[in-house]
C-alpha cells in the first residue's frame, strides 16, 4: 500500500527543510492519490521538473515506492516549467505542485522513495 499523498509531501518537505533547501506546497491535491509534480528553482531563472515515471520505470518488487523523472534532461527557463505545470493542472486537477529551491540543484528524490 502507498502513502498517502499529503503524508508524501510532508514527509519530502522535512527532508529538504532538514538539509537546508527551502520547499513549499504551492498547490495542494488529492490528500489520497494525487500526482505529485516537483519544482526544483535554481535561483538563476531556471529549474527542473520532476514528474511521476511511467509504470515501467517502477520495480515490481516494491510497488509502494514514488519514482520521480525529469521532464527534461538539461534545466529549463522557469516560464517553460511554469507553462508545462499549467498544462498538468489543466488535465489533472488533483495534482500536487511542490516547489523547492537550491542553487547547488539538490532534490532528495532518490532517498524519498515511500
């Protein structure tokens, strides 16, 4: 069984917090289910978006793990994550928007895996 998106987030928010990197949800989705989309700003007008893996990207032996990937492999300018987020909020208004900041580009996906 997967956690609970809110329960996700918040969990991933403290981690940033405890390692310095700013994080805030900038739009709250389904507390059950929801999407969760993370925006990594580097603080110099460009950032990186971390969207859920497809399916396939996951390990059958551990279901109940988040796997995130970036939409891009190169950042891109703020206004062009802005836009893609729109898009996502359009199709699924459920989703989760958490955005962090870190020059040094530290996102903590690979350790928040549950």
């Amino acid at each position: 069984m997967r956690l609970k998106s809110s329960i996700w987030v918040a969990a991933y928010l403290r981690r940033c917090q405890t390692e310095g990197v700013f994080g805030a949800v900038r739009k709250r989705g389904a507390e059950e289910a929801g999407a969760v989309f993370v925006k990594l700003a580097l603080l110099d007008g460009n950032a990186m978006l971390y969207a859920p893996a497809p399916q396939t990207a996951y390990d059958d032996s551990r279901p109940i793990e988040r796997v995130f990937a970036p939409t891009s492999p190169q950042p891109l300018p703020e206004q062009a994550v802005e836009e893609r987020l729109a898009k996502e909020i359009r199709f699924d208004p459920d989703v989760w928007i958490v955005e962090i900041e870190d020059r040094a580009g530290r996102h903590f996906l690979d350790l928040a895996r549950a």
